[in-house]
C-alpha cells in the first residue's frame, strides 16, 4: 500500500480518535466553573454533588484526550518529517506554546480537581475548576493556530522550500484563527452540555436524584442552547472566511462546479466529481451567495477556476460539510424545544424529549468530526494550503510496512481503550450524583 | 536581543532543562509503574502506590510533551530526522505512554479488566524507562545518517552496546528514584521494601554507570576529554552513595532529592559530551548541531519569551500542586 495514504489513515484515525475527547472537555469543564459558581452563590449542596459527579466524568474523559493526544505530538516527526522540515519554524512554537501555557496548567490542576477536594480550601477548588476549563480553552486556542496556518498560512517567507517565520502575530492570528478557534469551542460547549443533558434526562426517566437532575438539566441546557444559537452565527463566519481565503475549498462545500452570479445553496444532493455533476441535487437559489456575499447575485467561484491537481476532493467535503450542518441546525431545534419546556415547567414530565436527549449522545460527536473532516479533506492536496503538498510531507524514511503495522496497533488499542472508556463512564454515570460518588474523595485527607 | 547563536545555545540548554525536568518528576511515577509488582504485595500497597503517583503523573508527563514540543520548534530538523528515524521504537513508546495513561483510571472503574490495566501500568512504565535510555544512546553515541540528513539504519541499528549501556543505566536510574519516592509516600511494609529496593537499585546504577562509562571510553573516545562531563560524573557518585547513605538512616526526602541530583548529574554529562550536536553522525559532518538543525532566530526569540513568561509560572503552580499531596499516601484517594 502506498505509504502517503497509510500516513494520511493513521493520522486520520489518531486526531479523528482523539478529538472525541478534547471537545467533552470544554464543555464538561465550563459546566464544572458554572456549577461551582452556582454552589457558591446558592450555597445548595445538590450544586456540590453535581459538581463531584461531573468533575468523576470530566477525568475519565481527560485522561483518555491526554493518552490519545501523545501520539499527535510525535506524529509530524514519526510520519510527517518533511512537513516538520519544512514548516518547523513555524508550526512547532504553537505546539511547544501549548504545552507550556496549558497541558501543565489542565493536567495539574485536574490532579486537584480530582484527588484535592478535601485537601485543599473551597476557593483553592473553584480556582482550580477556573484554571482547568483556562487550561483547556488555551489548549483549543494553539492547536487552532497550529491548524489554521495549514490552512491560511501568513506572517511568514520562504527561504529557499523552507518557510521562516517573519512576524509571529500575524502567523499565529492568521486569518482563519479566531473564527475557527470561536467555532470549535461552541462546538466543545455543545458536546459537553448535550453529554450533561443526557445524563440528566437518564436520571429523570429512571426517577433518580430528581432535584439534582432538574438542577444539571437547567444548567446544562442554558448552555447548550444558547451555543446553538450561538453556533449558527460562528459557522456562518466561518463560511464566509473559507470563501475568501480558500474558495476552492468552499467550492467543495458546495459542490459548487462552475463560477456563478447568484449562487445556490445546495440542501441535498450526491456530488459526481468524474461528470462535474451534482445528482439529485435540491437547492435554494441564490442562497449561497446570499449567504457569504449578503447579495443574491454576488459571485461564487467554482471548482473550475482551479487547476485540477489543486482541487480538493468533492464528495467528501460536500457530504461532511452538510452532514455538519443538519446537526446544527437539530442542536438549535433541540435547545429551543428544550427552553419552551423548561419554561412550561413540562421538561421533567415530557418523557419523549428526555428519550431523544440519550439518543442525540452521538450528534455532536459526529458535528464535530464531520467538520473537522470538511475543513481538513477540503484543504487538500495540501498540507500547508499552497505552500507544501500532503504527497510531499510524509517521511522518506519510514516504510509502508512499518506505518501499516504501527496502524493495526493503533486501531487495536483505541478500540480496547474506546470500549473500556464507554464501560467506565456508564459506571460513573450510574452511580449517580451524591450518594455513593463522594465517597472516593474522602479517602487522601 | 541575542545573537542567533546564543539563542540557539540557550535553547540546547532550556531543551536539556525540560528533559531533565521530566526525567526527575516522571522519572518517579514510571519507576513506581515498573516497580510495582515488586514493591506492591497486598491491595492496599497496590492503591497506596497509585494514589501516590494518581495525582502528579499526568503533569509529569508534560514535561515531556513541553521537550518534544520545545525540540520541534527550535531544532525542527533534529525533531524529524529522529522521531521519522527511530519511528518503530517510538510507536512502542508510545504505545506504552497510551495505555499506561488510561491503565490508573481503567484499573479503578473497569473492574473486568482490572489485571490487564495493572499490566499495563507496569508494562507501560517498564518499557518506556527502557528505551529512553537507548534512544539517547543513540543520539549521543551516533547513528548512520545520510546526505539529505535522514536516518540511514534500521531498528535494529538502534540496539548496539553504547545505547542498550544508555538504556539499562536510565532504567536503573529511572527504577531506583521511583523507589525513593515510593518511601517516601509509604508507611510500615511498604515503606521498609521501598527502602530495601532503592539500596539495591544504587548498586545496580552504579554497575550500570561504570558500564556506560566504560562504552562511551570505547565507542565515544573523544568525550572523554570533557572536563565538565567528568566534573558531573563525579556529582554521580557523590550522590550515588550520599543517596545509598540516606537510605539506610532512613532520610527519605533527603534520598529522593539526592536521587534527583544524581540523575540530573548524568544530564550534565549528556549535555557536556553531546554539545553542540543534537543527533551525532557516524558520519561527523553530517551530525545534526544546534547550528544547521535549527529554527530561525525569530522563531528562537519568540520561543524564548514564550518560556520565560511560561514556565516559571508553571514552576509555581507544579511545586502548589506537590504541597497540595505531600505527605504519606493513602490508599483509595481520588476514588483509586
């Protein structure tokens, strides 16, 4: 097998892995500050119980991003080493920046949030809630710039095929950093608050804890909806800056083949990338340009202004970018209906809501990694958009052979580790809050 | 600021910092993970091993992340030649780092598989303690290397006798401070085993240093005319039997700190012989150096003052963290 794809395979499934976790925490960590907060205000120990409960989740959830995260910093050396002679002047500090500023800052902290709770004072805890959900927002942050300079690289030149770093804040502040940064935190706040309302509404239906249910469920769900909403205005952001920076890309999206005057906004349809065609195609004429030019006739490049070889595959994008979308557009239903009942005072009693919240477990997972993939599949050919090609990033040293093997290990062991993971947080999430959950944290005093 | 070429030397040193900085914090939990069948008899040695390493380890463990994340972004061709050259013996690095990371909170709460994750949190220990020490080797005592710079030999390349000495002498070193730390967290049984296994391991390091000694004398002739390697070498045999002293008078904190001096002092040898080449070729002129392996002196600058703004605080806030947890270990903390 051709060892480019298997490098592209394995990074694929290590940061497609991995990305499961990081998003849970940026939201487990920022209803792990809400709740402290609330428990401070209200003195209400049911605040205090959720708060043990979650903080139980939020490690096993931690830990499985930190052992699947060790493998991303090595694997620009292990598999990409000409992509790190390369661009290493560049795309090393933000990675060396992260974790300085925050792997030490979540890991030791979390150790408190964990093993410290009656070791040390209550503001101490709440300010270590605070530096855990810093740590993992900055953690966001530089693997945002690190990524976005692949995909709009600036504040650099080129010496000789080397690019050398010419003004730091422009090469980290790149112009698709700050939205994309924005647009997968919201997207973390929704992962982790959709989790917290699915185990709340787990506990209701089972007719347990029922004041601390009401009381995460709440909680949970002023978050998730209002980052739905807030969502919908980050993506479009978003969408408007991947038409400018990168329009082929956007062309992708869109299955977008010829330029247009008046683009359309393409709801359904399978791209046929050999016929430049789109089948069964429903669309929304005008849409498109609406949306990224706010005028119906602006102009929307298609995939035939760019030369062949520096297209981004179609189908791929295309069914991710949408699939993306739907859920958005799902999690802003979800969070509406949500609010409507809890204003209505109906939410604990509405069974077929709370049935449906541990369905949607999986949606924002998949939001998530469905968007990821667009943003990544729709960058190629390139590694580092117009500067470096994935084909000529790999490794010359390392053979196919031997990425095929550390491939099946790989998948062996995050299946082992994926299976064992679901067994234990189920478990913690039986136990329930209160109860028996304080029990663990008595133990260190 | 500076000249490209201090730059490039402060980072040789702040790179040296962070490794060995890793080395004495994780040095001690993957010690304890190797150990544990072998100071662990019943339950509650088990879970008071765990609880003494359950809150510490991953912090640790950054220090590692922060070295390879630091060796990327100044010496980004050293970076690629060895994490590309040595690619099978880091997948089982990292392997090993994978499960060992989950295997304390999979033990706790997946109580199926209870035996498989204790496995692999010694496993995971064992392993990496090894072949750091051969990786190093390596790096130190010389690898093929070609024209365009890229490793030139294969895994088995790796396993010659200068590393494997490099390797049994960091798992030693690595094995004999986790025991320090192991009496120092621990009471009654536990604690006298503890203390009665880092005599024993002071021997075996000391075996494994003259060992090492003698294979850099044959292989490396040259570092042998290093006036500070030899100055350090002696700080490791001080310490070595300070150490073994404080052990047997039962100073356990005084151990462990002298168990700290000497690993940090055999950092001061790798740093003496080594500079200023980061990956030595067999080849001379085609050895990796701080000068044609590294970042331009903007990115060394910027780099700079990323780590002088960071890591004192990361300093504080890690030694609030230790004085959090000292104290002797309990079984069960954090729900272990």
């Amino acid at each position: 097998m051709d060892a480019v794809l298997l490098a592209r395979l394995q990074f694929g499934l290590t940061a497609g892995f991995h990305f499961l976790f990081p998003p849970t925490t940026l939201g487990l960590s920022l209803l792990v500050v809400v709740i402290e907060a609330l428990y401070l205000r209200t003195k209400n120990e049911a605040y205090k119980e959720l708060s043990v409960y979650l903080v139980k989740i939020l490690g096993t959830v931690f830990v499985m991003g930190v052992a699947t995260g060790i493998a991303l910093e090595f694997a620009f050396g292990n598999n990409w080493a000409a992509y790190s002679r390369t661009v290493g002047d560049i795309f090393g500090a933000p990675l060396a920046a992260e974790a300085v500023f925050s792997f030490f800052l979540e890991s030791v902290f979390l150790g408190i949030l964990v093993f410290g709770r009656d070791r040390v004072s209550p503001k101490t805890y709440r300010l270590s809630a605070f530096l855990v959900f810093l740590g993992a927002h900055l953690s966001g942050l530089w693997i945002i710039v690190a990524n976005s300079w692949m995909q709009t690289p600036a504040g650099f030149r080129m010496e000789g095929d080397r690019a050398v770093l010419a003004d730091f804040w422009q090469a980290a502040l790149n112009p698709s950093t700050v939205v994309r940064f924005v647009h997968t935190i919201l997207g973390g706040w929704i992962t982790g608050a959709l989790v917290a309302m699915a185990i709340a509404a787990w506990l209701m239906l089972k007719g347990r804890a029922a004041g601390k249910a009401a009381l995460l469920m709440k909680t949970s769900l002023a978050v998730f909806a209002a980052a739905a909403v807030l969502q919908l205005g980050s993506g479009h952001a978003h969408s408007i800056q991947v038409t400018r920076t990168q329009p082929e890309k956007m062309a992708a999206f869109e299955a977008l083949w010829k330029t247009e005057d008046g683009a359309p906004f393409t709801v359904f349809g399978i791209p046929d990338e050999k016929n430049e065609r789109t089948l069964l195609a429903v669309r929304i004429p005008k849409m498109l340009s609406l949306l990224v030019h706010f005028d119906p006739n602006g102009r929307v490049l298609g995939l035939e202004e760019f030369a062949r070889d520096e297209r981004p595959p179609v189908f791929l994008p295309f069914a991710s970018y949408h699939v993306m979308i739907l859920f958005g557009v799902v999690f802003i239903l979800l969070g509406a209906v949500g609010v409507w009942l809890l204003a209505r005072k109906k939410l604990a009693s509405s069974r077929r809501y709370l049935k449906f919240l541990l369905f949607a477990v999986p949606l924002p997972y998949l939001a998530n990694e469905t968007g990821w993939i667009a943003a990544e599949v729709g960058r190629q050919p390139w590694a580092v958009y117009k500067i470096l090609r994935t084909s000529d990033a790999v490794s010359a040293t390392v053979p196919a052979g031997n990425i095929l093997f550390s491939l099946i290990l790989f998948t062996a062991i995050y299946a082992l580790i994926a299976v064992a993971g679901l067994t234990v947080l189920l478990r913690t999430v039986r136990g329930g809050p209160g109860d028996a959950a304080t029990a663990g944290t008595k133990g260190g005093a | 600021m500076f000249a490209w070429n201090v730059l490039q030397d402060i980072w040789f040193l702040l790179i040296g910092v962070l490794l060995a900085g890793y080395a004495i914090l994780d040095g001690f939990d993957l010690g304890i993970g190797a150990l544990f069948p072998f100071l662990a008899r019943t339950e509650d040695d088990k879970r008071t091993l765990i609880a003494a390493v359950g809150p510490v380890w991953d912090g640790n463990e950054v220090w590692l992340l922060a070295g390879g994340g630091a060796l990327f972004a100044a010496f980004p061709m050293a970076y690629a030649t060895v994490f590309s050259g040595f690619y099978l013996a880091l997948m089982l690095v990292l392997f090993a780092l994978i499960l060992r990371a989950v295997s304390l909170e999979f033990r706790a709460h997946d109580p199926a598989r209870k035996r498989f994750w204790e496995a692999a949190f010694v496993g995971g220990s064992a392993l990496p303690a090894l072949l750091f020490g051969v990786a190093l080797g390596n790096v130190v005592g010389g690898v093929p290397i070609d024209a365009r710079s890229e490793f030139a030999g294969t895994f088995f390349t790796l396993l010659r006798p200068l590393p494997l000495s490099f390797g049994l002498l960091g798992l030693c070193a690595i094995l004999m401070h986790g025991a320090a730390y192991a009496a120092l967290k621990s009471e009654g049984d536990l604690l006298a085993r503890a203390r009665k296994t880092a005599r024993v391991l002071a021997i075996a390091f000391a075996a494994a240093f003259a060992l090492s000694l003698a294979m850099v004398w044959i292989y490396l002739p040259a570092a042998v005319r290093s006036v500070p390697a030899w100055v350090f070498a002696a700080f490791v045999w001080l310490s070595l039997a300070l150490f073994a002293a404080a052990v047997k008078k039962g100073r356990d904190g005084r151990a462990f700190a002298l168990s700290s001096a000497a690993f940090l002092s055999l950092w001061g040898i790798v740093g003496a012989i080594q500079y200023p080449n980061l990956v030595r070729a067999a080849v001379p002129e085609r050895s990796l150096t701080i000068a044609n392996a590294s970042s331009s002196a903007l990115t060394l600058k910027v780099m700079l003052l990323i780590a002088l703004i960071g890591m004192p605080v990361v300093i504080g806030y890690t030694i609030f963290a230790f004085r959090v947890f000292k104290g002797k270990a309990r079984p069960g903390a954090g729900g272990y």
